[in-house]
C-alpha cells in the first residue's frame, strides 16, 4: 500500500478531533460560568438578607425597614428576579434578635431556574445604652 494511500484515511480526523474536543471544552466553561452565576446570585441574596437584618436591629427601625432594605438591594443588584422576603423578631441565646430570610429561585441556565433556595441572615437588636 503506498503512502498515499494511508494518508488519504487520515485526512479528516484533524476536524472531527477538534469538533469534538471544542464541544468537551465549551460544556466545561459553560458549567464553569454557570456555577460562578449561581454563587453571585446566592451571595447577593445573602449580603441583602444580612443588611436588612441589621438594618431592622436598630432602635430606630423596625422589621418593615428591614424587609424594604433588602427588597431595595435585591432590586439594584438582581434587577426582575423574583424573591420572597420574610422577617421575624427572633431569640439567639437569650438576647433578642431579628430575622431576615430569602427565598429565590435558584438559577440552572442563566438566570432561568429550577427549584429554589433560601438564605437566612440574624442580627442581634441593639441594647438601650441610655
């Protein structure tokens, strides 16, 4: 058989090499960012949640400032996606706190979602010094 012959057999495997080798390659960056949007979307959900609490802590605020808090954060930061805030005065160890939880879709491709996930933040109400 002559060398042309073998080389001839060869010819497009270079191609089909790299298609597939891309698809391979473009599937794991695409997790990769994907997984990178979802822990955005989970720490924004948790520093909004925590704000809030903190916010509603204060003497001179109450659990409707804390949820208002949270709500306006969510909206600069994942502007349209929907969330469910609640807020709650709450005991940690004996001393008086309050409660800020979220529930979010949580997001599969892109922001569209499948199921949902919940963060909790607590803060403890601040003491009258006075």
């Amino acid at each position: 058989m002559s060398p042309e012959v073998r080389h001839g057999r060869d010819d497009g495997n270079v191609v089909v090499e790299f298609v597939l080798v891309s698809i391979l390659v473009i599937t794991i960056a695409m997790g990769v960012i994907q997984l990178a949007v979802a822990l955005h979307v989970r720490n924004m959900l948790i520093s909004a949640a925590s704000e809030g609490a903190r916010l509603a802590a204060t003497n001179d605020r109450g659990i409707a400032d804390g949820i208002q808090r949270t709500d306006a954060l969510l909206g600069d930061s994942l502007a349209n996606y929907e969330v469910l805030i609640t807020a709650s005065d709450t005991v940690i160890d004996g001393a008086p706190a309050t409660q800020v939880t979220v529930e979010a879709p949580f997001p599969v491709f892109g922001l569209w979602s499948f199921g949902s996930m919940s963060v909790s933040a607590r803060a403890f109400e601040e003491a009258d010094r006075g």
